[in-house]
C-alpha cells in the first residue's frame, strides 16, 4: 500500500480485530502472571515483561496471528465490492453458476421426491429414538445412505464448463489470451518463463516430499535431511516459516502440523466439543 492514510486505516483495523480475538485476552493474562514474577524490576518493568512473553513464545503466537490476518482480510478496505460481484466478477460466468445451482438443486429435490425423504428438516424425539434403536441392532453409527445417488456425474460438470463462452470475445488474441484445451474461456496467464519462475520451487531439479523420498530412492539421499528440516519449522511454529517450507511438499509425518501452522489453526478442548455437538446436531436431522 502506497498511500500512507491507507495505511494507517489498515492497522487501525487491523489492532482492533487483534483486541476482538481470544489471543488478546490470553496475552493480557500472560503479561500479569509475568508482573508477578519476583525476577521482575519495577524500574524495567516493561522490558521485564515483553522479555518473559517473547520467552514463553508469545512473540511468535502474536505473529501467526497477524500472518493469519493478513492471509484472509484485504488489504485495501474500499472500494467495496458489490455484493453480486462477490461471487464472480465476470457476468458469463455467474449466470452459467446461476444455472449450474438451480440445476443441482433441481436434482436434489428430484431425488428426495422419488425416495419421499424431505431436503432437511428436524426429527420428531419419538422418531430419533427409534432411528438410534434400529442403527443399534444394524450396528452402524448413522442413516442409511445407500440410496442416496449422486446428484450430477463429474461428465455433466465437464460439459458446463465447456460450454462456457465469453460473448465478447472474438477469437483475435495475438498470443495474449491463450486458448488452452477445450475449456474456452479467455484467461490473461503469464509467459511459460515467469510460470517457470514463480513455480521454480516445483523444477524438476528439485526433490520434492512425496516423490523423491519414494522406497525407489535411497531415503538418505533426501527424505531424512527433509524431516529433520521440517521438525525445525514445527518446532520454530511460525506461518510463513512453514508456508514457505510446504513448497517442496510435507513429509507426511508433519503434514497435519504444517498445514495447522500454515492456517494459523490451534485446535483445543472447545473445538473438539463444539465438533462433537455438530456430529450430534447432524444425527437429529434429516439432511
């Protein structure tokens, strides 16, 4: 962002969504457990206590969260934009998803008018009662699903996307929208030389986890200098260390940690309870 009053509306934004979220609080209740600390002076009070949090890896937590921030809010808050440019900006393409949902919901309904099961709605207690009786004795853990048909074959989603043409679009591209395959839509992609430079992560020069740690090459060669880097990045528990690790794949061992690091995602007892109410929820509704 060039322009400073941007700027400057940015961070302020950014500040208050950051006062909003649980890790203010947490960061404050960290900051007063270290005031309390005997080791810490009156007279360096605040240096006493940015050096215990930066120690407790409170520096870094606040940073994955500003990563995450960045990751998922634009930068520049105006111009807004339309809330029927949110989906798609090009009109051709938002009328052919129009027609693609009304055509998925078609079959939808078309299906639960053949098995006489409604689209969703809440089961009587009486009913889900009987429903958890008779999946006991089945020895499942949940509905029926065996007459349940797909909705749309990947064939009918292929020929959609075929089908779509820009209507202004001529066919006179002088190299500068390639038409590649048989999807015909006109898309401005860089040269294969900036592709290559900004995949150049991707070479095929350069070993990647999930193919060249494979049991036809030797795993000292690479996998084991790769797992012990990667346990570096999981220790380190920075975003974009482990962003920028991910490049050249994750050892599968720490995949779910790099992934979790990367999506600033810290799953506790709060989440797995709330995961719990949701797979009940689901149980007691016919979807």
């Amino acid at each position: 962002m060039t322009d400073p009053n941007l700027s400057k509306i940015f961070m302020q934004t950014l500040i208050e969504d950051l006062k909003s979220s649980k890790i203010y609080t947490d960061l404050q209740n960290a900051a007063q457990i270290e005031i309390t600390k005997p080791g810490v002076r009156l007279s360096e009070l605040k240096k006493g206590v940015q050096a215990g949090l930066i120690q407790s890896g409170w520096d870094k937590r606040l940073k994955n969260a500003v990563f995450k921030y960045l990751q998922t809010k634009p930068k520049l808050q105006y111009p807004v934009t339309p809330p029927e440019h949110a989906k798609e900006p090009l009109l051709y393409l938002r009328k052919a998803q129009h027609a693609w949902e009304k055509r998925i919901l078609k079959s939808l309904n078309s299906m639960c008018t053949e098995l006489n099961i409604p689209l969703a709605r809440k089961r009587p207690e009486k009913e889900q009662k009987e429903m958890n009786s008779k999946w006991t004795e089945l020895g499942v853990e949940g509905p029926d699903l065996t007459q349940i048909r797909p909705v749309y074959a990947p064939k009918d989603f292929l020929e959609v996307i075929v089908g779509i043409q820009n209507p202004n679009y001529h066919g006179d591209n002088n190299g500068f929208f390639p038409l590649w395959g048989i999807v015909q839509v006109p898309v401005k992609v860089k040269s294969i030389n900036l592709l290559r430079l900004q995949y150049s992560e991707m070479a095929i020069n350069q070993c990647q986890s999930g193919i060249d740690d494979s049991t036809d090459i030797p795993s000292e060669l690479f996998d084991l200098d790769r797992s012990k880097l990667g346990k570096k990045v999981v220790n380190a528990n920075h975003g974009p260390v482990a962003q920028e690790f991910s490049k050249k794949g994750c050892p599968s061992g720490l995949r779910a940690t790099l992934w979790a690091q990367m999506l600033c995602v810290e799953v506790d007892d709060v989440d797995k309870l709330y995961y719990e109410q949701l797979k009940t929820s689901v149980l007691h509704h016919d979807l």
